[in-house]
C-alpha cells in the first residue's frame, strides 16, 4: 500500500481522521472510554492517532512501514508515539482498539492470528472499533480484501460481544455503499 501512495495512489487517506471514527466516539448510546490506552494498529500516517491523543487517550500508533512511521511522525503536531513493529499491551491491555485497514490488508487464512492478537491486547470490557470495508464483492487479490461482519465475528471468536454494528454518517465518496462501522466488546 506504501507503493500506492509514493504513486500518488492513495483512496484510504482523506487527509484527515476517518469521520465514522469521530462519530463513534461521540455516539451517546455507546459507552465507550473517554480516555485510557488506544491503540491504532495499520495508522498510516496517524490521522487517527491524532484524534483519540487529541481526545486524551494515551495512544500508540503502529504499521509496519517505516515509509508510514516516517511520515506519522511528520504529520503528528502533538507529541505522540508511532512505532514500526509489533508491540505488546500495556499490562492491563488497551482499553480501546481501532482498525480502519489493518485486518482487510490480512488474506482470510491470516484473519483468526489478528482475532487472537485483538483479544491478547484488549483489557475485559475493552473496545475494538473496527471499519468494516470493502464490503462489496470479492476482492481475493487484496490488500484490500473484501470483508463481511461475519469475517470479523469469526476471526474474534466468542470473547466478543457486538454492542454497534450500522452503517455510519460522513463516508468518503469511496466508502459509501461499500462501509459499515462495528463495535465490539471484549467479554474475557
């Protein structure tokens, strides 16, 4: 995907943090944390890093490019941190998780090793927000790969409760049609 955007290729970024992210968080049925540790695993360039920092998450931004590091250390004007591996949880886990393209850029095979990672870092009662796209089609030639709720449900297993799953206001052109946002949480 780095490739894509040193070609100019990029209709994931919006130059800005996702808007069905900053309508989760302010969604008033949910009772998601106001602040804590965050995770964003695939952050490109930190866009939503930014946000929940911005909101007072105590949040960590990873990708495993450092092509992506490089510039979400550039972009970010708080201080935050952004790291090219794969990192463990904070001793009592993350209290919320965003995924907007990190388990789409995993082939199916793949898929249950992140469900298990997910429910390693996420403390009991944590929250996974997950962008749940492309939906439309099969796409067996990603990244991006096509994606259902039952992709995410399966890979997660049954430590996790669906307590959000619609599609959102604010869609990117590229999204509308083809995104919903879901959240889970984690029952461990």
């Amino acid at each position: 995907m780095w490739k894509c955007r040193q070609e100019g290729i990029t209709p994931w970024a919006v130059a800005r943090f996702q808007p069905p992210l900053d309508y989760i968080l302010s969604h008033r049925s949910l009772h998601l944390p106001k602040h804590g540790n965050a995770l964003v695993p695939g952050c490109g360039r930190g866009d939503d890093v930014v946000l929940l920092a911005a909101l007072g998450f105590d949040t960590l931004g990873i990708d495993i490019s450092p092509t992506a590091v490089n510039v979400a250390q550039q972009y970010a004007y708080i201080p935050l941190t952004f790291i090219q591996l794969n990192i463990g949880a904070p001793k009592d886990g993350f209290d919320l998780i965003y995924d907007y393209t990190f388990f789409v850029a995993f082939p199916p095979k793949v898929r249950p090793d992140w469900g298990a990672n997910m429910t390693r870092l996420i403390r009991p009662g944590g929250h996974l927000i997950t962008s749940v796209w492309p939906i439309d089609g099969d796409r067996p030639d990603g990244p991006p790969f096509s994606v259902s709720v039952e992709d995410y449900r399966m890979a997660l297993g049954p430590k996790w409760e669906t307590v959000l799953d619609e599609v959102p206001p604010g869609l990117t052109e590229t999204h509308v049609g083809r995104a919903k946002i879901v959240v889970w949480e984690s029952t461990k």
